[in-house]
C-alpha cells in the first residue's frame, strides 16, 4: 500500500510538472473602408448594421476562442464608430437624416474597451492602407503612420494598444490616373502648409489622405471621398491669400498695398512672388513677409510704370521653404501716367517746335527787311 501511495505521488508531481502547451493565438483585424467625409457627415448608414454582434464587423469582437486572441484594430473604423456613438447624420439625396447606429455603435465600444484592459488590442495602420500606393504617393508617410495609428487607437479608447507591425494590406489596385493626380495634389497642399499648421490639425490631414487608399473601397466611395479631401484641401490652400483689389496708377513711381490673410492660428512668414503682365510695369519680388495669426498685414509693393496703358500683376505666395500656397492672384492696373520717357520725347519735341516757330520768325523779319 505504502509503495502503491508513493508510485501515486510521483506520477501525479510528473503530470504537473510537464507543461502544457499553451494553445496557438489567433489574430482578428478589425477594419472597414471608411464610411464618412472629413466634416463627419456619412455617406450611408451600413456601419450601423455591421456593429451589431451579428453583424461582419461586431461579431469579429465575440469569437469563441481562448485568452490568446488579439485583436488589431483600425483606428480610422474607431473615429467613425465614436462620431456615430455620438449622434450622426446620414447623406441621403438632397437632405441629410439622423442616422440608425447610435446605441450600437455605444455597445461596440463598450465591448472594445473589456477587450482593451486585457491587454488584447493592437493597432492597424490607419485606414487599412495598400502599402504599395503609401509608398507611392506618400512615401514620407510610411514609418510615421505606425506611431500615429497607436497614438490615435490610444487616444480614442483612452487606453494603451500596441502598435502596428506592418501593413495589413502590401498589394496593388487598380487607382484611376486622375485620382492619383488628385491626391498628389492634396498631399502637396498638405505639405505645403504643414509649417503653419497645429500639430493635431496637421495629423488629421495626412491620415485622411491615407484612408483612402484602403484596397477594399469601391471605386464610388473612393470618388465621394476623394472629392472631399479636395475642397478640404482648397480651403487649406486659402487659410494664408491675398485680397483682390484693382488699381488705377498716376505716377511713373508708386507703391500699391497688397494685403496678406493669415487665417491659421500661428504666425506665417511667406514670399510674395510678382511678375509683371507686359512690360509696361516693372517690379520685383517681396519676401519675408510676416503675419500674426488671425490676422492680415498691408504689404505696400513699388512698381516703376514705363508707358500708359493696361496691365496687370500675378502674385503667387510661397512658404519659406519655396512651396506654393495656393492660386496666383492678379491684379488688374489701368495706368493713367506719362513715363519719364515719353516726357523727354514730349518736352523736345516741344523744343524742336518752337525752334522751328523762332527760326520762321527770324526768316520773316530779314525778308521784310530786305523788301
């Protein structure tokens, strides 16, 4: 019995101490193409049906699976899962209508969020980028969207995610050639102002860019949003313009005041770069302009007139690195002056007239005389 009990014993130290394998993880990406245009406005209602936990998105988070799931979430589908917990509005037609999802997208975020204190959740790159189209329209976009996505995800579910890996998606599609000139222009202007722009401001807009670039959104969507980041691109392009104006000029010397708008919350300095119509006008470039934000400066310019007339100026703004802000704008100029060269002309033929009156004078005189 004693030998029975001890044999007993060392079998049972032998089975717990061999250690059980732990069972393979599994990953689960949480991700949508995105839904909604920059202002928050939806585009349709569909998110609202696939947050529920039948739905292709919200039954991702209840998967009958162990401890070791983990879950890489986008954190482009999470804004637009916070702006619908919120209250949001849904395009339709005309009009816009209040949209169906907000007690679901509120009880998708709840569960997120259980997932979330248990370590469970990574972060995708935002949008769900095809890594190829990164690379190639916005290649210095691509290391930093791995600490922007985490940041974002954090910030969102106020919790700490990991980071991304990698991009979930590398391959090509197929992108219609002017959505890639579009874009290109977009992430110009993006570039171009991001010296005056804040920091959270200037985040926004380069992951917007990025969003659609997700290889799953139909090419209509892309359109809609596409076209959207271009009038918030041309309004981006026109937080620091000049106002029009027209002059009319009478002196061959005089300096017209062009005012400068800087509507970004920090001070700008930029480069006026003029050129004159036709050679009527002469002048030449302003540069180190400086405006406070907020606010608008009087840049008076000296232009040299050459001959009446009609002209103009074209004034394109740069920013201190030599990157255009925005459209030339011109200046129409009604030149009601004589130059100093017409005058010289006018004055000696005025000379050479009463010369010639005086020599007929004198012509006349010793004529009578000699009569």
């Amino acid at each position: 019995m004693k030998r029975f009990l001890a044999l007993l014993m060392c079998l049972t130290a032998i089975i717990f101490a061999t250690p059980v394998n732990a069972a393979p993880s599994s990953l689960i990406f949480i991700t949508t193409p995105s839904h909604s245009q920059i202002d928050g406005l939806f585009l349709d209602d569909q998110l609202a049906i696939d947050l529920t936990p039948t739905g292709s998105i919200g039954s991702l988070l209840y998967p009958t699976t162990n401890r070791n799931t983990r879950w890489e979430v986008d954190p482009a589908l999470i804004e637009e899962v916070i702006l619908m917990s919120n209250g949001y509005k849904v395009l339709g037609g005309t009009a816009t209508t209040d949209g169906t999802g907000r007690d679901v997208a509120k009880a998708f975020l709840a569960r997120l969020s259980a997932l979330t204190q248990l370590g469970q959740v990574d972060a995708m790159v935002y949008g769900n980028p095809s890594e190829y189209w990164v690379t190639r329209l916005t290649p210095h976009e691509h290391t930093y969207l791995y600490t922007a996505s985490q940041v974002r995800l954090a910030t969102l579910l106020k919790s700490s995610v990991g980071a991304p890996l990698n991009y979930v998606s590398t391959k090509y599609f197929t992108l219609p050639s002017q959505s890639v000139v579009d874009l290109r222009n977009d992430y110009a202007a993006i570039q171009s102002n991001a010296i005056y722009m804040a920091p959270e401001d200037l985040d926004s807009a380069r992951l917007s860019l990025v969003r659609l670039l997700n290889p799953q959104m139909n090419q209509s969507r892309r359109f809609q949003l596409i076209e959207d980041l271009n009038v918030s691109t041309t309004r981006l392009n026109q937080n620091i313009r000049l106002a029009p104006g027209r002059f009319t000029v009478t002196s061959s010397s005089q300096k017209l005041p062009i005012t400068v708008i800087n509507d970004f919350p920090g001070n700008a300095k930029v480069d006026l770069i003029i050129s004159s119509l036709n050679e009527r006008v002469s002048v030449d470039d302003i540069r180190g302009v400086e405006v406070n934000g907020k606010s608008k400066v009087q840049v008076m310019v000296p232009i040299k007139v050459l001959t009446s007339g009609t002209s103009g100026l074209s004034i394109v703004i740069h920013n201190s690195k030599g990157e255009i802000l925005g459209e030339p704008q011109l200046y129409s100029l009604n030149l009601k002056v004589i130059s100093p060269i017409a005058t010289w002309i006018t004055t000696g033929a005025a000379v050479i007239l009463f010369f010639a009156a005086l020599l007929q004078s004198l012509r006349r005189i010793r004529k009578r005389r000699s009569s």
